[in-house]
C-alpha cells in the first residue's frame, strides 16, 4: 500500500536536493526551505533527519502545533528531550517529578541537561520562557559536544504567536556554533520578507530552496514500478498531478485499494476527498473583486487579458496577478505565463466553470 504521510522508502527522488543540503548541513549551512502547502518541505526534513542520523542527532518543531508563546517553548523543550528518549518531558515534569527523574535515570541521560529544561519552565514569563527554550538546543548541544540539527517547520506561523518572535529568534541563534538550522514555510511571501529580504530579521542567516514539483522521469518510473501502468496510463497521471508529490501519492493510492477503478473514476474520488479542501481555498479568494475570477481563467488555461478585455483595467489585472503570486496561488513560469501552485485546484475548477 501507498502511505500518504511522512515517507520512509516510498520517498520519490529530490536526490540533488537532498545531497546538496545534507553536505551544506554538515559544514555548517542552515537552510530555508519555501513552498506552497503539500509540496513536500515536511517529508523532505524528515528524510534529511533520517539521513544525517549518524551525524547529527535532529530536533522537529511544528510551529502549526502551538497556540501561544508558552506553547512554542513547550513543543522546543519537548522535541529537546525526546531526542534522547524522555517523551513528553514537559507534561510529565508538571505532573510528577519524580517519576521524571527516574525514567531520566533509566535513559542515563546526565542530571545536568534535565536541570537546564527543568530550569526554563520555572520561568513564569512567557516570553522570557521562550528564550530559554529557544537556548536549550544549542546548551544540551555543547553539552553532548555534538552539532544538533534543529528544524522548525510552518516558521512563517510565528508571527501569529507574537510579532517580535523573528527577531527573537535570530537574536539567539545568530550566536549558536553547535545548531544548525532549517526552516520550513509555506507562506511564500512572508519566507521571503523573513529570509531574503535585505530588510528581513533573517537576512543571509541561511541558504534558500524553493521546492518545485518532483522530476517527471522519477514520478514516471515510480508510477510504472507501483502501479505496473502502461504508457498511456502513466501520461495521463503526470498530466492530471503535474508530479505534485501529495495528489500523486493519493491518486494512485486511490487506484491501488480500488483494484476496479479506472483511472478516471480514481480521479473522480480524488476530486471528491479534496473538495472541501479546494472549495476552502476557494473562498479565501472571494474575498477580494476579480481574484477567483483570474484565478478560474488561468485554472483553464486560458489568459486572463484576453477574456477580462473591457471588463477590468490591465493594470489591475496585473495587480491582482501580483497579489495572487505573492500570496503563493500562482507561479510565474515564463514571461506573462502564469499557473496554478495547485494542480488539482485548476482542474476542479476548470471542470466545475466549463464543464
Ligand atoms: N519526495 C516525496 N516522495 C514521495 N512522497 C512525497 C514526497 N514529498 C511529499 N510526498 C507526499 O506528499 C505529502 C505532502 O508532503 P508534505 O511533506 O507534508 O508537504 P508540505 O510539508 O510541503 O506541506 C506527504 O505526506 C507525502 O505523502
Ligand atoms: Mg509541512
């Protein structure tokens, strides 16, 4: 069976990628990692940190997963000691201490560490908490004399937590020699104003990739060797996912468990199951005059100038393109060439507008 969830040997190529970031790692380079939702950034971290296991021991922190500051520095101090085994520290340091210590004593892990995380969550200011957290990778790093890989997946959710926690954030680390760093984000735009921006908090700290879709001749074999397709099967699946890593993976796991579903009715269900999802997407773009409008035209192919001819000024159109690309729906591909990030989004709605 397909696994739809984070990869182990179903992994599909990002080959140069990944070389090129584990030796850049090793030496020392933090990363950036930026792409539109389901491309592939979580999966590509996680096979990073399986890969370099024998290097660096890894530290993966969601930011998705925490609601507030306190909560950050929880998921931190967490992730910390679950590298060495103690799960859970937190919660368990809030409920019975001693139990803690003797599980700590059981993994051998020195009295010294658990005083560092215990430390921290003495601290009764959120955000002086969170300091400590964010200092306690690169403090049980010096202490194992090891370099850590620590990796922060959605960053770009932070500033929902509290506006300063970028330049909290690289205020410390800029200073850490035993962490590396990687983070993850789907919200282009703003990876881009924390990162690459000359005028960004995190500006030339680390390396940039921009995930695309996965190479069409490794998703043609993989689709071949699964699915033991013939030649027009497999076209057809490249054309419809355009080898988006998530909707590949799904689609085909649709066709494996349903041994009597063409291709097409596997589309079908696809197209079903992710309809709430793309409908929501959707409806964020209503919210503004003429955005799902350019984006259905451009969902079918077609070019927004020519079919918005006397409805809309070009100079609008050309603002909502921006606007669209900044907000990562669109991809310029060429010179006035735009497309969908999501390639199952244009066909829904290319389906749906012009049936
Ligand atoms: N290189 C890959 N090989 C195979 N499957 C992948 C690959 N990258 C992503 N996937 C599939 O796509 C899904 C979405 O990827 P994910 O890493 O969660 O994307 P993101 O973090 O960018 O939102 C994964 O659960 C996995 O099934
Ligand atoms: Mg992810």
């Amino acid at each position: 069976m397909i696994r739809v969830g984070p990869p182990g040997e179903e992994f599909i190529n990002r080959r140069k990628e990944l070389e090129e970031v584990k030796s850049s790692l090793i030496a020392g380079q933090s990363w950036v990692f930026i792409a539109p939702r389901r491309y592939g950034k979580t999966s590509l971290m996680l096979k990073l940190s399986e890969e370099l296991k024998d290097y660096m021991p890894s530290i993966y922190i969601d930011i998705n997963l925490c609601t507030n500051l306190r909560s950050l520095g929880e998921e931190i101090i967490n992730a910390v000691y679950s590298q060495a085994g103690l799960y859970g520290f937190v919660q368990r340091a809030k409920e019975r201490l001693s139990e803690l210590l003797k599980s700590v004593r059981r993994l051998k892990l020195g009295d010294f560490e658990v005083e560092l995380g215990l430390e921290a969550l003495e601290e009764k200011d959120d955000y002086n908490f969170l300091r400590r957290a964010i200092e306690l990778p690169e403090k049980t790093a010096e202490r194992w004399n090891k370099r850590f890989l620590v990796m922060y997946d959605e960053f770009s959710e932070v500033v929902k937590l509290h506006k300063d926690v970028p330049k909290l954030f690289r205020s410390l680390i800029q200073f850490h020699k035993h962490c590396v760093y990687i983070f993850a984000g789907s919200q282009e735009s703003m990876m881009k104003n924390l990162f690459v921006s000359s005028k960004g908090v995190f500006f030339k700290f680390a390396r940039s990739l921009y995930l695309d879709f996965l190479e069409e001749k490794d998703c043609k074999n993989y689709i071949k060797e699964r699915l033991k397709a013939n030649q027009k099967e497999v076209e057809r699946i490249v054309e419809i996912t355009k080898c988006h890593p998530y909707y590949l993976k799904k689609l085909l796991h649709i066709k494996l468990t349903r041994e009597k579903a063409s291709l097409e009715e596997a589309l079908r269900i696809l197209l079903e199951e992710e309809r709430h999802y793309l409908e929501l997407l959707m409806w964020h773009l209503k919210e503004k005059k003429y955005r799902a409008e350019v984006v259905r035209i451009l969902s079918c192919g077609e070019n927004p100038y020519e079919l918005l001819k006397g409805v809309i000024r070009t100079q609008q159109i050309n603002q909502i393109l921006r606007d669209l690309e900044f907000e990562g729906v669109v991809r310029r591909r060429a010179r006035g060439k735009y497309e969908l990030t999501d390639p199952l989004l244009a066909l829904y709605l290319c389906r749906k507008y012009q049936p």
